[in-house]
DNA sequence: CTCCAGGAGTGTA
DNA sequence: TACACTCATGGA
C-alpha cells in the first residue's frame, strides 16, 4: 500500500523539487520549530526577516533579548513556546555544531533532538531528514490522516516503521513523500474534499 | 464572525 | 496509554 501510494501521489504532484528551498542546514532547523501548527507564510515572513537582519544562526539567536526573539516570532504564532525552543536549539548548536552534531548516528541525534524544548517526534524526524539529511520518516496529522483513510492505524512509531520498512532507505525518497503527503493533504484532507483523497483511487494490496 | 494551519507540553483518568 | 486543554498569529 505505501509504495503503491506514493506512485499515485507522484503522479498527481509531480517532484516537488523545490518544496523546500533553504539557504542553510540552520535554516531548516528553525523552519521544523516555527511551522510547527503553523502556515509556511507565516513561518517565511519570520526566516525572511531574520535573514535580512542575519541572525539565522545560534550565535545571533543567544544574542537576541527574549522580549526581541519573541518580537521578531511573533508572525509564526505560539511565539513564547518558539523563542525558548529557538534558544534551547541555539544553545545546543552552539556548543555542539551542526558539522559535529549531524556526524552523530541517527538513533544517537534523535534521541539529542527529543530532549530540546519543543522538539517532539515529528521535528525531530523533520530536522533528521530535511536538515541533517537523515532518511527517517516524518509522521505528521496529514500522515495519519490519509492511512486512516486507508484502514490503518497506529502510534507514532509504528506508521513511521511501516514506511520505513516499506520503502528504500532513501532521503530523497523520503523528503518527496513526505512532501507529496502535505501538498496531498492541504488540497484534500481539510474540512470536505475528503472524497477527493488518493486512498480511493488506490489498487487494494495489502502492506 | 468562525475556523484552523507541515505540534509540543502538561495535566487528568 | 488516551484524551483535553493551552499556546497565538494571520488568512480565508
């Protein structure tokens, strides 16, 4: 079923090849806290002006006054939970660089992640694969929507283990899924348009 | 006016 | 383990 479906989102959306555009592995950390319940142009407008400000790195972020950091969030909602999750990430990329931090073993890094401040298991993975270009699978709302849809259930880390061992340990394989699943989701797995969902025009297999 | 977006943390049963 | 509640801005 997993393999099967990601054929047909592909087919309908394409590669997808710049979903994600980032200047830097740090911007992408911060782009998995600040989208966290929250729409990409929200989150753009804040990395867009800490660009032009250029403090889209932890030692700029450690400078910042809280009262500031809030400020500058404040576009990407939940802004006192952002600025301290920020600072705790800054503090651990400041101490640990990204270099250093990224050479970790992937289990060894996620375990590191989980133990920031707001940074659960689908910013974890979403840092891991899109950041330090890991290949662990993000699980996130649309995900367990669409195989909810298709009859399938589970906790976090059983969906993730289904993908997983259902397709190659690929990142870029993963990052596109995973994109394929959201761009999927914002047109047919909000409100109505449920009809609409791939899961109906998927070939019955099972796995 | 209402609804809710590429979640996480905390408290309760 | 399973929910309910809270955090917050901005667009439809």
């Amino acid at each position: 079923m997993i393999l099967e479906l990601y054929e047909v989102l592909a087919a309908e959306f394409g590669d997808l090849d710049d979903w994600w555009v980032a200047d830097s592995v740090f911007e992408r950390v911060v782009g998995s806290i600040l989208t966290q319940q929250t729409r990409w142009e929200n989150v753009d407008r804040v990395l867009r002006e800490m660009k032009r400000r250029d403090i889209l790195c932890p030692e700029a972020i450690l400078a910042l006054p809280q009262e500031e950091l809030e400020g500058l969030l404040k576009p990407a909602g939940f802004y006192h939970n952002k600025a301290k999750s920020l600072r705790d990430i800054a503090r651990y990329f400041n101490e640990t660089s990204v270099q250093v931090a990224f050479a970790l073993p992937v289990d060894t890094l996620r375990k590191e992640l989980l133990g920031l401040k707001g940074v659960g298991d689908e910013t974890a993975d979403a840092i891991l694969l899109f950041a330090a270009g890991k290949p662990s699978f993000v699980i996130d709302a649309y995900t367990k929507k669409l195989l909810k849809c298709g009859g399938v259930e589970g906790d976090y880390a059983e969906l993730k283990e289904r993908f997983e061992r259902s397709l190659p340990a690929d990142i870029r394989t993963y990052q596109h899924y995973h994109a394929l699943i959201i761009e999927h989701g914002k047109r047919y797995c909000r409100r109505k348009a449920c009809e609409e969902c791939v899961i109906a025009r998927l070939p019955r297999s099972k796995n």
